[in-house]
C-alpha cells in the first residue's frame, strides 16, 4: 500500500488512475466511475473568468520595514514605530493583455501590494506609473475596449487605440510615460511602483493630510526597446515571470525603498491637480520622504491559488488611512471588489492569500457561495447595536471613526476640468527632464505606433504632440515621415 493514498476529492482512495472502468477492454464505459466523472467534471472547471484588465501577472510574498514613523500623520497602526515589520503579498502585472499574453509588452505594469497588517488588510494597488490615462472613470470601459481587441476581426485596432487618445487629450501625460524609454521595464524588479492616486492619512488628533505612495526599485530602473522586447518574446514570453521567480527562488531579494508625498489638507484647494490622476505632485513642492523598505522573499505555491485569485483592492483600508475625492480612485473603491465577487464568489477574502492575519474577522455577513466559516458557531447570527453587543457579539466602536472630510461646496454637474488645469503641462514637464536621447526614442516609439492608425487620427494627434511641446510634435513627425 502507498503511504500516501491517491483520493477523489471526498477522501476515498483510489484503486486505478490509468484505465476507466469498461465493459471489456474495448468499451463503452460504465457510468459508475465516479471517478473519471470527477476528474473530466473537475478539468472543465479548472478556469475562472479572467480579470478584464491586469489578467496577466506573477506575484510573491514579503515584507514591508518602516524606517520612520508617520505618527504625526496617522494612526495606522503599522506606520508607527520605527522598524515595525508588516508582510505582504506583491502581484505585478501587465495591463491590456490577456492571461496568456507575453510579459514584453509596451503597456504600464500594475504594481498592487497588500500589506497584512495587524488593523486588517492594507492594499495600495497602483501602477509602475505616477499617473493614468484618464481622470474620469465613466470613460474607463471606453478606453480600454479601445485598446483591445476589436470585436469584430478580433484583434487590436490601431484606429481605435489612436482615436481614443486624439479624442481625450487628458491620456497625454501617460502616453509620454508609455512611449518613452521606461515603456517596456526589462522586469519587474527593474521598475517603480506608485500608488497613483491621492489618500488620506489623519492622526490622532484628527488632522488630515493627503499623501501619495512611492515604491522606488533598488534594483535601478532597466528598461528594453521595443527590438530588445521583439527579441526576448520569441523565446521567453513569459520572461518576467521567470525573472521574478527564478530570482526569489536563488535568494536574489528585490526590493523597493519607499517614500510617501505629502500635502496639508488645506493647501488641496490651491491645487487644482491635488485629486487628477492625470498629474503628479512636483517632487520640488512636496518632496519625497523617505518611510521604508519592501522587499520580495518568498514565491507562491501555487500560481493559480495564491496569485490568479489574489483579491486587491484600494478600498481595503485600516484606521488611519483612507480615501481622496479623485474621482478614478472612488470609482475603483467599488469596482475591484466587484471584479472580485464576480471572479471569486462573495467569499474572496476568505481565500488564505486574502484572508486577513489581524486575528479574528468578526462581520455580521452571512453564507454565500463557498462559505467556509459557521456564523451562527459563535452567535454572531445577530447585528451591531444588539441586546446581545458584547462577548460574542462584535461591536462598531466610534474610536476608528475617520475625522470629516472639508471639502469645499460644489454644485452637483459633470465636469471636465478645474480651472487652471490643463492636459499639456506635466506631459511637457517630463518632456523637458529628458535627454535628447530620450525624447529621440519617445518620437520614434510613437511614431512606431501611430503610423499604423489612418492618417486623419495621425494629423489629430499631431497637433497634440505640438501643443505639449513643439520639439516633441516635430520629432514625431519627422519620424513618421511627413514634413
Ligand atoms: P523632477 O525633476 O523632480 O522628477 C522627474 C521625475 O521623472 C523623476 O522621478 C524621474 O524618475 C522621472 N522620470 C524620468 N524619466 C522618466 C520617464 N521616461 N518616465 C517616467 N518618469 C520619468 O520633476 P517633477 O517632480 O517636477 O516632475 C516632472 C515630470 O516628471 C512629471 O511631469 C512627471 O511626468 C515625471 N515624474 C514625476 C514624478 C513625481 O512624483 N513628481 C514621479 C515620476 C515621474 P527617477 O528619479 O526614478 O529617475
């Protein structure tokens, strides 16, 4: 006998996992094998729906180290004490492709760390950009169909990819990130993480500040040119993956060093930029504090397990931190738990990759598909605020209660811009940090790209290019041939 039985999934041990059972060697087969329904029945369920976006990814465990306190401007619970250690879960990804499409791509990566601290799960699920395309969401399932593949012939379509972008200027700043040198990171180690978005922090004397994350590689930023990346695809699509794993697995520990903006809540109001995820806050006028370390040290088990069904979420905040008025982030508060519930079942964060490690998770929700735990065990078959509020009867306490938000009156519209806000600076910002060699790729990266969309959407996007700077409209011109 085997010292360890091969089993069905209900523990009974299996006699034979080679041949079916049949009515003599030829067959047909008996519908009492149970176990080869099992198995087949299993196999074609082995798939969830893949994620719309960020389907592609690799992830690893490790951990965060805080090298200063941020007492003075939260409480969370984790950001106090100087060398304060908080593990974390890091899935990387790439963004438009689908789960089995190649790592090489030019495309941003998402960079989505969940910090299991001991107030709950912590997700910051950023990009390895400081900005976006867009700053409105309702535009968001636009965007990204145009980016896909077309319904029809079931591929990408310059036209559209091109067409979106001339039609939404506010892309520009993100398209300059996309195209320029930093467009394909070699992997991901060799790239930045951001959060992106504005957040809150308040202390415990209720004051707010807004802040923004900064996730910088320790590994230098190492990037590929679109012939570089042509080169490695036809090999090692997957090279990314491989990098990740294979540098944990050898004890090659990436890691970032991390830095935090931060602005007075007050002074959100001279800035009409504070909330876009289009703009980045100037590293001269907020400059970047140096908090802690994060380091990647332990590879998954199983891929699909701990990395296909990780659950982000910038909604999963602790006491101390909280949300922005950015309209991107508020709208992604419902959508990726959403995305989750759809993929995973009401029950995602019970999955141990999800599953908070801040001790007991006391909610009032009940049942749900694949509902591992027994509310009614414990009593919990009751509400907050109960007669019965007290030992086994969790309770809400007004002590984790977030101070108000100031904000000021505003008519309830639909609006575009705030005053003084454009869609050209910060893309001729960066613009202007680059070398002449730099803004030599980004014209030719462009160009590569749009010389296949029809020449009308080209002339649109011209004049874009012009706008942010004419140097940048002229180089892209000239690479694309015309005078
Ligand atoms: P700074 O001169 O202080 O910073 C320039 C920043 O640009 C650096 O963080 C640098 O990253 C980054 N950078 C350089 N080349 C690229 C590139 N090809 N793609 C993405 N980032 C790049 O300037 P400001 O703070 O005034 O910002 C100027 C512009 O820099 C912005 O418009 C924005 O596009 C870009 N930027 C700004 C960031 C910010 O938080 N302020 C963050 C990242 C980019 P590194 O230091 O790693 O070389």
């Amino acid at each position: 006998m085997a010292t360890q039985p091969l089993t069905t999934s209900s523990g009974m041990p299996v006699s034979d996992d080679e041949n079916s059972l049949s009515f003599g060697p030829r067959g047909p087969l008996a519908l009492q094998d149970h176990h080869l329904l099992e198995k087949l029945a299993h196999f074609n369920r082995e798939r969830i729906p893949e994620r719309v976006v960020h389907a592609r990814g690799s992830g690893a465990y490790g951990m965060f180290t805080l090298t200063k306190s941020l007492k003075d401007f939260t409480l969370a619970n984790f950001l106090q004490n100087k060398g304060e250690q908080t593990e974390l879960f890091l899935r990387f990804s790439t963004v438009a492709g689908e789960q089995g499409s190649s790592d090489m791509i030019r495309d941003p990566r998402g960079f989505a760390v969940k910090f299991y601290t001991k107030e709950g799960n912590y997700d910051v699920v950023g990009n390895n950009t400081p900005v976006f395309f867009l700053r409105d969401p309702l535009k968001f399932p636009d965007f990204i169909h145009s980016q896909k593949r077309c319904p029809m012939r079931n591929v990408t379509n310059p036209d559209a990819v091109w067409d979106f972008w001339a039609h939404n200027p506010q892309s520009l700043h993100q398209i300059t990130i996309l195209f320029s040198d930093r467009g394909i990171p070699k992997s991901f180690r060799h790239m930045n993480g951001y959060g992106s978005h504005t957040f809150s922090f308040w202390n415990t004397k209720s004051e707010r500040f807004w802040f923004k994350w900064h996730f910088k590689t320790n590994q230098g930023i190492q990037c590929l040119t679109n012939e570089e990346a042509g080169e490695i695809v036809k090999h090692r699509p997957w090279a990314a993956q491989e990098d990740l794993f294979d540098s944990i697995e050898s004890s090659e520990y990436p890691s970032w060093t991390v830095y935090v903006q931060i602005m007075p809540e007050q002074e959100a109001q001279r800035n009409p930029w504070t909330f876009d995820l289009t703009k980045v806050w100037s590293h001269k006028d907020y400059p970047l504090i140096e908090v802690g370390k994060l380091e990647l040290n332990k590879n998954p088990d199983n891929y699909f397990a701990e990395v296909e069904q990780s659950a982000m979420s910038p909604s999963n905040f602790v006491p101390g931190i909280g949300a922005s008025p950015d309209k991107m982030l508020q709208a992604r508060l419902f959508a990726y738990p959403d995305a989750h519930r759809y993929r995973l079942g009401a029950n995602y964060n019970t999955l141990d990759v999800n599953r908070p490690q801040a001790g007991a998770i006391n909610t009032y929700q009940r049942d749900g598909q694949m509902c591992p735990y027994q509310t009614g065990k414990k009593n919990y078959g009751t509400y907050d605020n109960s007669t019965f509020d007290g030992k086994d009867h969790p309770s809400s306490d007004v002590i984790y209660k977030e101070p108000p938000m100031r904000l000021s009156s505003e008519a309830l519209d639909r609006f575009d811009h705030l005053e003084g806000n454009d869609d050209y600076i910060q893309a001729a910002n960066l613009f202007k940090v680059m070398t002449e060699n730099q803004k030599q790729q980004l014209g030719s990266n462009i160009a590569g790209a749009l010389s296949g969309a029809r020449e009308d959407i080209q002339e649109r996007m011209l004049i874009h290019f012009d706008r942010v700077n004419e140097v940048y409209g002229k180089l892209v011109k000239n690479e694309l041939g015309k005078q």
